[in-house]
C-alpha cells in the first residue's frame, strides 16, 4: 500500500498490525556436512537415475509456485524445492518486508547489523516455505556504473566477504539454504549472456573469489552461476572455476545452480560442475524441454554423463536441505509468484520495519556537513522547502514491475533483486512527521521547473533538495537505460535542480538516493552545507533520513565505494566488447586511485559524524610460525602468522556516537600488492567524553597473498605496515612489523 502522509501514531499501528502475525523462531544449528552427507547418501542410494535426475531439473518458467521449482520423488520422498529471489527481501510476495539493499548494508560497516539483516531474512523466507534464498549477491562494483552493483557490497573484497559470511550464517541459522551468486566475474550488465570476462590467477582468487570463499567457509549451500562466459567458457559448464577451483580448491559441498536461462548445454554443464539447471525449460519462453531431465538421462545412456556424477549431483541437493534441518517441521510453500494476488495469506513481517529504519539510519552516510549544519533542531527552525520528485512516492510507480520505473523516490533499484514495498515512508512524510506541526514545509516536486524550485527554496531557513539515479537488470530498460547506467550524472534534472535551489538558499542539504556514485559538478557551492547519502534504504526510507537529520540516531554509515570527481578517473568503464579483459588487475577501486594518485571527490570508507574522534595507543603484536623445507635443509619456511591490533578511540566531541575503525595493510613491497587493502574494520559505540579500546586481528588468510605459480596462498616474509585510520584517506596511526 501507498502511505504519502501518515502520521506516526498511524505508521505505528501499521507496524502493530504487521507484528500481530508472530513468526515461529525457528534458529536451528544447521549440521554439519558430515551429517548432512551420511543422511543425503541413505536417502539418494534408493533414488533411481530417473529420480536423481528428476531433482537436479527444474520444472520450467511460470510452472511452479516460485520463481525456481525442483521436482518432487516419491519412494524414496523427497519435496520438490523452492527457490526464490532476492538478497534484500522475496520478491513476488505480499506481506513481506521490503529492506535496505545490499549496497546499505555494507555501508554499515557494521557485523552485527549485517547479520540481524540475514536472520530477519532467513525468518520471512522459512515463513513463506522457500527452501533457496537467492542471495547473498557479491559482485563488485568494478564500475559505478554496473547495473546490480547495488545488490551487493561496493568495491572492496574483504568487506563483500564480511557481508557473505554474515548473510550466509544468519540466514542458514533460520533453516534457508543461502546462495551465493553469481559466480562469476558478472560485474556489468551489457553483454552479459554473450560476452566473456578474462582475468589473471592472482587477481582472480584475490579480488573476486574472494567473498565466495568466505561463503564457503560459512557453509554456504549453494551457489549460483552466471550468465557470462569466463576466459571463452559459460560459467555454468567452466570445468576449471566450477570443479577445480569452487568444489576442489575452496572444498565446496552444496550444489551449483544456474542463473536463470543460463544453462547451454547438457553434457558439457554436467560435467563441468553444474548440479542443478534453473528454471528448467530449455528458453524461459514456454518450452518444454531441458538440457537436464530427460536429455541428462539420455547422456548416461550414452556413456557421456558418468551415472556416479548424477548420484553427486543429487548427493549435493540433498545434503544441504539436511544441513538446514528442512526435513522436520519445515512450512509449506506460501506463495504464488505469477499470480501474487491469489497467494495464500501469510504475513511474516512481524517488527522487521524496526530494523529496517535502524538499518537505512545506520548506513547513511554524511558526506559533508559544513560548520554543523545537521543536525536540525525542530525547535529552532519555523520553516523548511522540501523540493524534488526524489522526495514524494508516486502511487503509480510504488510497485511498477520489479521497480523497473523512474520519477519518485528512489529506495532500491530494478530487476529480480527486489521486493514488493508493503509500503514506501518517503522523504517528505518522514521529514515532517519527525519535525512536527509546529514547523511549515512548503514544497516543489517538479524536477524541470527550477524557477518553481527556487521559489519554493527561498524565505526558509533550511532547503532540502532531493534527487537520484537508478540503475538495475538489464531486462529491463529504463530511462535509456539497459541495467548498466549510461552515464554517472545524476537523473531526472538532478545537477540543474541542484544549482538553483543553492543559489536560492544559503543552508541548501542535498540528499541522493543512489545505486553507486554519481557525479557532484555543484560540490563547492557556498550554499550547500550538507550532503546526505542514504542510498537505497528501503520501506522506511523517509523514517531513517528523518532520524539522521534531526539528530535522533548519530549517522555512521561509511562509503563501500570511491566516488570520484571525474567519470575518467574511473579506470574499469563498462566495456561493450564481446571479451571483457580485467587488465586493472589487483587495482580495483581505491586501490587504483590510491596507485595512480589521484584524489577523489570521496573516498573509500568515508562517513562524517555529529561527534569528533581521535585515534591513539596503536599497538601491534605479530607472531609466526615456521617449518623447513625438508630433512636436510636447514632454511625455514614462513607456515602461519597472526597479528594482533589494537587502538583506543576517544569520544571527544558533544554527543554520543559509533565510529568504525578500518584496518589498511600495507604488504611488502617484494608481494607487488597495492598500496593498502581493508583487512579489518570495527564499529564501536563511544559515549562523548569516553573512550574505547578496539582489537583487530590478522590471520593468515588476510596476511596472505596468492602465488599464482605455486596455485597457493603464502605469506610473503618482509616489511608489513599496518594503517588505522576513518577512512582509505583518512589514516590517523600507522605502525610495521616484519615477518
């Protein structure tokens, strides 16, 4: 439903009502694979190749309940299974919680709230019987421009594997089988069924495969491959990234499914590491055919497909739905994803807004805030302008076809990674409900009329301008735009809009609902004392900007992206050729902007407070572990390390606030690593006039570097520098240690 202006007492029933439909706690302690594998095999070695093939194929587009549908076996029983979309919340269902996106999350730089996210998560999907979450995505954002960037968790490896991990646990924990997609090197839209990305070894597991491996030690059960080829090959049938490196190298045990309509072939995918082919149907498009089922039967027969490899492929569908306990108790199946309206009613949304407001709150980023001008205080301000489509929700455009649409404003971005708001808080209704009566608010909500917006921005002692850009899948167009966005300018007038209500206000506040940066021409304006960055913070977006800008909640979100000041300064464009080649290497991001010095607009990490800290008393403590090389050599090898870090942080400012403390490591020169790299952050909550200690500690796996010779990881002896700092700019101690 709409809600355009309701007041709080209204929006609280709302959630109320919402609540009254408790949902069953389900947290288990998911098996381990062990278990899982000794319960799958008793059950699986009774199956005939029929039925193993049966549950390794899906039943074909718009055939089933979900957007993903296994079918069923009967003596021995196994339930067809149900896999649905998205990472931030199920699509194509009503009473449901409609999130913060996964860019949000990162930009929390907060563990514990990137897990509270996953076990809301995990309680909706269970609630609705959906077996698969599809989700978490963890493609980088190589470019800004990339249209599921959004998804996903920014630019930066170690923290996208933060988000795997604590999405993969939190969600399991519910008893939901997570899936980590898409694997891999889908980091842009165009082209993306035809074209193939080529990457180096070092760069590969180092960058990209980074998160999934963290996935991977979280126990993840499955992963999702993607539409593109790798280095000439589909990945959903690439021998080398599917059996060598996800199954032998990382020690995968769950099953690998397609994305969907990404399965070529019959023979080749099976053998090459795909377990299970979605939606099943030959080309989404009514056929009724598949590269599995049958045609799979038919390769055993004609000794292609090696029947042992069908019993794996079953053994690694099986098992995680026994990791995950899903064969006791376990709901049936709510929903009725191409016909929403006929679904059964279930409501499972229980008090999640409430964490979805902390959560859009918590991963709002303040990037400029000049001589304090936020907070508001209500009752030393009679009168604001709200100016800005990005300011109102449009009835119309609320729940348009997977958000595939533009012109209000903006709280998650399109294509299959979305969920239908339940209701949409906007800007404007948060904004006066948070001030109250007590203070008038004249608005203008046409983005082209400047002469209207500046007229409205004039005679008010605060003019807040909002504006946005979208990007999204690239089966859906929009605004010219096929997923990928065209450009980094801001949308719908949003620069012009800008500039003429700063030049009309002399305490102009930009706020930007983004899917990635966007470039900033109007930046240096006197006028424009603040910028808000919300990005894409779902059903409570104006509930969560309010709390931030009257000083309710203290922000503390953090940039998991660089924005620069010139699109040419990015070094990754989207690249419209049929071979994708990442030759930026190891440079991704900060990394590269850090290497070729230049200074961007905003860096990596950064985030302003209400509140001022200081950094002292770094201290740094590094032990390692040796072996020899053999009997008779007396040289010793480097085998372990670990290093232990730890700051205090004061609170020396006027008001209580969360810092988040981020871990830069500098490699030895001889490693040929960048500059820096995050290999740990911390967010601590420090009341004003105090002080807190944070410990960070390195093991091997973020000491190490990868040795494409070897095909190993090392940790290279010399030289390490340790950087401790509010940002990949803002280093305030640093401190080395040799190994």
């Amino acid at each position: 439903m709409h809600l355009p202006s309701l007041s709080t007492a209204a929006i609280t029933l709302l959630v109320a009502a919402n609540a009254a439909t408790s949902l069953v706690e389900a947290k288990i302690k998911p098996l381990s694979w062990d278990e899982a594998y000794s319960k799958a095999e008793k059950l699986v070695s009774q199956m005939s190749l029929e039925q193993k093939v049966d549950i390794t194929t899906g039943v074909g587009w718009m055939n089933g309940l979900c957007v993903g549908n296994t079918y069923p076996t009967t003596n021995p029983d196994f339930p067809g299974l149900c896999l649905q979309d998205a990472p931030l919340g199920i699509r194509f269902a009503n009473n449901v919680t409609s999130g913060v996106a996964g860019i949000n999350a990162a930009a929390s730089f907060d563990r514990k709230q990137i897990r509270a996210r996953a076990e809301y998560l995990g309680k909706e999907f269970r609630g609705k019987g959906v077996h698969v979450q599809l989700g978490p995505a963890m493609n980088f954002m190589r470019d800004p421009r990339g249209g599921r960037g959004w998804e996903a968790g920014g630019e930066d490896p170690f923290l996208m594997g933060v988000l795997a991990e604590e999405n993969v646990k939190g969600v399991q924990e519910e008893g939901v089988i997570a899936t980590a997609k898409h694997y891999l090197l889908n980091e842009q839209e165009t082209n993306r069924h035809i074209g193939s990305s080529e990457v180096d070894s070092r760069t590969l597991h180092e960058i990209y495969l980074w998160p999934f491996a963290r996935a991977v030690e979280a126990g993840v059960g499955s992963v999702m491959c993607a539409y593109n080829k790798v280095d000439g090959t589909y990945a959903c049938e690439n021998d080398y990234l599917l059996n060598t490196v996800l199954k032998g190298e990382l020690g995968f045990k769950g099953f690998v499914h397609s994305d969907w309509g990404a399965t070529y072939t019959t023979v080749e995918s099976a053998n090459g590491g795909l377990d299970m082919t979605m939606p099943g149907d030959l080309t989404m498009e009514g056929s009724t055919n598949s590269f599995f089922g049958k045609n799979l039967t038919q390769a055993v027969a004609d000794n292609k497909v090696e029947e042992a490899r069908v019993t794996d492929m079953a053994m690694r569908i099986v098992a995680p739905w026994y990791k995950m306990r899903q064969d006791k108790n376990y709901p049936e199946v709510s929903l009725d994803s191409f016909h929403v309206d006929q679904s059964p009613f279930v409501n499972v949304q229980a008090d999640h807004a409430k964490l979805v407001r902390e959560m859009g709150a918590a991963s709002n980023v303040l990037l400029k805030n000049t001589k304090g001008a936020l907070p508001i205080n209500s009752k030393k301000v009679k009168k604001i302008s709200v100016i800005g489509t990005d300011a109102t929700v449009d009835p119309k455009l609320l729940n348009c076809a997977d958000h595939g649409c533009t012109g209000h404003t903006l709280a998650q971005g399109w294509g299959s990674g979305t969920a239908i708001f339940p209701y949409l808080v906007d800007p404007l209704t948060g904004l006066k409900n948070a001030l109250g009566d007590n203070v008038e608010v004249k608005t203008s909500i046409d983005d082209w009329d400047l002469q209207k917006a500046a007229e409205a921005a004039k005679d008010t002692d605060y003019a807040f301008v909002f504006t946005n850009a979208n990007s999204g899948e690239e089966y859906i167009t929009v605004d010219g735009n096929v997923g990928d966005r065209n450009n980094l300018s801001l949308w719908n007038n949003g620069d012009n809009l800008i500039k003429a209500v700063a030049d009309a206000n002399k305490n102009t506040i930009v706020v930007i609902h983004a899917a990635g940066a966007v470039l900033m021409p109007w930046i240096d304006h006197p006028n424009i004392k603040a910028v808000l960055w919300p990005g894409l913070p779902g059903q409570e977006s104006g509930n969560s900007l309010a709390d931030v800008v009257t000083g309710k909640v203290n922000p503390s979100g953090r940039l998991p992206y660089t924005i620069a000041k010139n699109e040419e300064d990015y070094n990754a464009p989207i690249d419209p050729k049929m071979v994708v080649e990442y030759t930026e290497k190891l440079l991704v991001g900060y990394k590269w902007f850090d290497h070729a010095k230049i200074e961007p607009l905003f860096p990596f990490g950064h985030g302003l407070s209400y509140t001022k800290f200081d950094y002292s008393k770094l201290k740094v403590k590094a032990k390692a572990s040796y072996e020899k090389k053999d009997k008779n050599d007396k040289t010793k090898v480097l085998k372990d390390a670990n290093v232990k870090v730890s700051v205090t942080v004061s609170n020396t400012g006027a008001v209580d606030g969360a810092e988040v403390v981020q871990l830069y490591l500098s490699h030895p020169e001889s490693a040929g690593s960048p500059l820096k790299q995050l290999r740990g952050f911390e967010k601590v909550y420090v009341k004003r006039g105090k002080k807190e200690k944070v410990d960070i500690e390195l093991s091997k796996t973020e000491l190490s570097i990868w040795d494409a010779e070897k095909e190993g990881w090392v940790i290279p002896t010399g030289k390490f520098t340790v950087h401790i700092g509010a940002s990949s700019r803002d280093i305030r101690q640093s401190s080395s240690f040799t190994l």
